[in-house]
C-alpha cells in the first residue's frame, strides 16, 4: 500500500477484535479497536479511513452505528460483519449506505483487500485515474511473512514453520491465510531464498530413493518394514543443515508500480504462483496468484 490506511474496528467479541487488530497491524494497516456501538461513535472522531462494523452487537446494534456514522462522517465507508444466516439483516445495512458486508467466518485476504478497495473508491486512488489497482496495492507486506537467516538450520526452520501454523491467528470469525514457506534472508535482510515445505521434504529424502533403477526393479514395491525408521534417522542427519543449502532460489522480482497483468504474465511465463515486489531495489512484499484472484472478484463486483 502507498500510505498507511487508518481502520476502525467495531466488534463486541474481545478474541476476535484482539486477533484481528494483530493481523491487520501486522499488514500494515492503521488499527483503532472499539468494543460497543457507543465507543465506536466516541472513536470516529479519530477519523477513520474505513470503520469494520459488527451488525450484532448488544446496546446500539450495528444497523444504528451505521446511521450515526452517516451523520457524522458520512464519507467514511463502512463494512458490516454478519454471522450466518443474517443476510437480509446485512443487505439492509448495504442500503443504508455500508460499503459492503462480508459474512463470518471472514477469511483475512479477503478481510484486507475490501478495507484497501473501501479506501481508494472513497476518493483515495493513489493517483491511479482509475479502480486498477498496481502490485503494491494487493501484496502481502513482508512483515506478515516469518523469516530467518541463511545460517539458520533445517531444524530452525521446522520450528518456525511448525509455529507459524500454531500460532496462526484463527478464531471461530476469522481465517488467516498460512503461508507455506518462509523466507531466507542475508545478515543485511537482503533476500536470498525461500524455504517451502517441499524442500524439507526434500532435504530429508535418502538419495538412493531417488536414484535411477533397473527397469526390471521398476515393479518393485518396498515393504512396511523398509520404510520403518528412515524419517528419524535422517532428520539426525540432516537437523543441522544451513538452510542456504538446501532453499529454493529468491522469487523473481517484479516493480512495485506494476500493473497486475504484468504480474498474471510473468507468472504464466515463468510458471510460479508468487513474485518478490520491489521498490528501488528493496523487498516490499510477496504477490500471490491468490492476492490476484481476489483482486479479479472485486473487478467482476463492480
């Protein structure tokens, strides 16, 4: 994103409002958390670029905090949060002027790119001229991906994986994205590869499995017995190996202010499902086939 966008968010339950705070921080968004209807109306002085509004909420509902926003700031768009079932309550509200509503469980991708589309057709366009939005508009920030060291070690990097999926922000009204891979960088952040699952994978895979066989052998299949005891033994072996040898290369780079068919193109080229978004050389980001995809959804909306 070009500037910082300020959000309030409005949502009576504390997991949930404490979780997502933590998340939309950690993409780089601005986040002020109210509790009630009364604290939210109190907070709008604060001038919110965009307010996340729960429609069920005990004192003043949602459907009322909507209205007074209106009043007050009646530029400010505002997204309503519904549960399920609640619909036609949630459709009401985008009559009454909501911005959109977006239904829980709320998926945080699509969370994040609804606050940034609320921003810009509230008059904010970046210097666009138009709703196409660029590369550094719909990126994951580097902040919402772990990291670690080229020296770090296999066993480092199963640790952080392993954490990073424990550690995941999730509730019962929220799904945060996991990112499969970490990201390894030089002593001076530079970054020097990815390190994915399947490099584990294949880092701890003997070499004789991979090995060329007869094709008399190809029929062969080996027995439970064989494979007992292999897994443990080669994570002995190979705790201690540096990731910088056994990562996968660096994302290739793609500017900042591209436009996003230019990022559809280069991956179609170059087969991947991610590029490293860069600005005067430095890392920003990561843009994923999946931040595209929903990007063609919001295009499709309109």
């Amino acid at each position: 994103m070009n500037e910082s966008i300020k959000v309030l968010l409005v949502d009576d339950e504390d997991q949930f409002r404490a979780t997502t705070k933590r998340i939309l921080d950690k993409r780089g968004f601005e986040t002020l958390a109210a509790a009630t209807g009364e604290q939210a109306l109190t907070m709008i002085k604060e001038k919110p670029d965009v307010v996340i509004l729960d429609i069920k909420m005990p004192g003043i509902s949602g459907h009322e905090v909507l209205k007074e926003i209106k009043k007050i700031s009646p530029d400010t768009p505002v997204i309503m949060l519904t549960g399920h079932g609640a619909l036609p309550s949630a459709e009401r509200a985008k009559d009454q002027g909501a911005f959109d509503y977006l239904s829980k469980p709320c998926s945080m991708d699509l969370l994040a790119s609804r606050i940034t589309d609320a921003y810009r057709q509230s008059g904010h366009d970046a210097g666009n001229g138009d709703s196409e939005k660029l590369v550094r508009d719909v990126m994951i920030p580097i902040s919402a991906y772990s990291t670690l060291a080229e020296n770090a070690t296999l066993k480092d990097a199963v640790a952080t994986l392993k954490q990073s999926y424990l550690g995941r922000d999730n509730t019962s009204s929220l799904t945060e994205s996991g990112h499969n891979s970490l990201l390894v960088l030089s002593s001076s952040g530079k970054m020097l590869g990815v390190l994915a699952i399947e490099d584990i994978f294949n880092a701890v895979v003997p070499a004789y499995l991979s090995a060329p066989k007869p094709s008399t052998a190809d029929s062969i299949q080996y027995s439970p017995m064989f494979w007992r005891g292999i897994l443990c033994a080669q994570l002995a072996q190979n705790a201690n190996t540096r990731l910088k040898d056994i990562m996968s290369p660096a994302p290739l780079t793609i500017d900042a202010d591209a436009n996003l068919m230019e990022a559809v193109y280069s991956m179609l080229q170059n087969e991947t499902g991610r590029l490293a978004v860069t600005d005067q050389g430095e890392v920003l980001g990561i843009i994923r086939k999946q931040d595209i995809l929903f990007e063609m959804g919001r295009i499709l909306k309109e």
